[in-house]
C-alpha cells in the first residue's frame, strides 16, 4: 500500500511542477484512503466484512476529494503552500517532492491503519454498531458543514464576514469535527479486528486536525483577515 501510494503522489508531484500548484495533493487526501481500501480488501479476498470497511471509507473519502477537486478548480495555490513556496524559494520544486507529496502519502498510511488491519479477523459487532454510530456522526457534520460553508461563500455580500449558523454555531470546524469522528469510528468499528496498535492512526489524524494542518493552521490565519472571528472564538 505504501508503495503504490508514494508511486501515484510521485506522478502527481511531476504534475504539480509543471502546474507550479501542489493543492492537489489535498485533492489527492481522501481519493488515497480510498485506494488503500480497496487494495487492501481484494488482499483480504473481498469478504463482506472487508467490503464494509472498503465501502464506509470510500463514501466518506471520494466525498471529500470531489468537494476539495470542486473548491479548488480555477483558484491560486492554497495559501499554505504559498508559504512554504516563498519559504523555501528556487528549491521548493524538488523540496516539495518530499515535505508536501511524500510526507502526506506516509502520513495517509498511518491514519489509515485500521483500515487496512480490519478487513479480516473476528469483528466485534458490538464494536462495529458502536464505530457505525460514531462514522455517521462524523460524516453528517462534515457533510453538512460543508455544504453550509459553500452556501455562505456563494454570497458575496459575506466576504470577509464570519459564518456562525447552521452547524458552525456550535462548533467552530464542523468539518474536521467530521474528519475526527470518521477517522475515530472506522477505528472503533474494527477494534475486534485489527491490533489495538492501529490506534496510532486516529491519534495521528486527530493531532493532525487540532494542531497541525487542520483547525489550529487556519485559526492562525482567520484571526488576521477576519476580524469578527476573535469573537466568534470567544463565543
């Protein structure tokens, strides 16, 4: 799995050379769980346990690079990457290769152990219920707080405004919300069946979500441009 994740992330990074844009390897980020899935299940000989696990980890992953292909079709390079282009300056072409493409294909590995560990073994279907549950409140927030966010950019009578209904009344980040509750109930889902050590795959995305890329990376930024979101955080 690591090998065929770091040969697809090498020829999208030729790609990104060219088109001087490495966003696509976010696009790339849930498409990736998903091949690891499905490669994994056809190892497991596609029993039904591991055709739930390889169809609960594509819903949520070709959901999540569709909606980011969408939202990124057209625009500039994501702004962290435009850091850590001005950053790194005439090498960022071949830098790039291994802190942003190969770094994430390693990192997509980890987070997705469960994944790959529990398409076999003796799943427990107290745990599976459980895990069920905890997905599909993850994917309802993800989901939905995706599809307020993109609403609310639609007007541009919001520009630099901050969204503060729907689901982002309650939570500033629905959607990594979302991300973390996935990533948690596909875990809990095969506790029977994979090694209790596959828990280093939602700790990893979750300290990935709070202090890494995710919630605290674009809190860093929202609080310069907006300046309602202080605010907000306070609320």
């Amino acid at each position: 799995n690591l090998m065929v994740v770091l040969a697809i992330t090498f020829a999208l990074w030729i790609w990104s050379v060219r088109a001087r844009n490495v966003t696509v390897v976010d696009v790339f980020w849930g498409s990736g769980f998903v091949i690891v899935a499905w490669l994994s299940a056809r190892a497991a000989g596609f029993s039904a346990q591991s055709l739930l696990v390889a169809g609960l980890t594509t819903l949520w992953g070709a959901r999540l690079s569709i909606h980011l292909a969408l939202r990124s079709h057209g625009a500039p390079e994501d702004r962290r990457y435009q850091k850590i282009r001005v950053g790194f300056g005439d090498s960022f072409w071949w830098k790039s290769l291994f802190v942003v493409f190969w770094f994430q294909a390693i990192l997509l590995v980890i987070v997705s152990l469960p994944v790959q560990f529990g398409m076999s073994g003796n799943l427990r279907w107290a745990w599976g219920v459980r895990g069920l549950c905890i997905y599909a409140v993850g994917l309802f927030f993800e989901v939905v707080g995706d599809m307020q966010l993109a609403d609310f950019r639609r007007d541009a009578a919001n520009a630099g405004r901050v969204l503060d209904t729907g689901l982002w009344r309650h939570t500033r980040h629905p959607n990594y919300f979302g991300d973390f509750m996935v990533s948690w109930g596909l875990f809990v889902l095969t506790r029977g069946a994979a090694p209790w050590w596959t828990v280093v795959g939602p700790i990893l995305m979750s300290v990935l979500l709070m202090r890494v890329s995710g919630a605290a990376l674009l809190e860093s930024d929202l609080k310069h441009r907006k300046p309602e979101y202080q605010d907000y955080i306070r609320r």
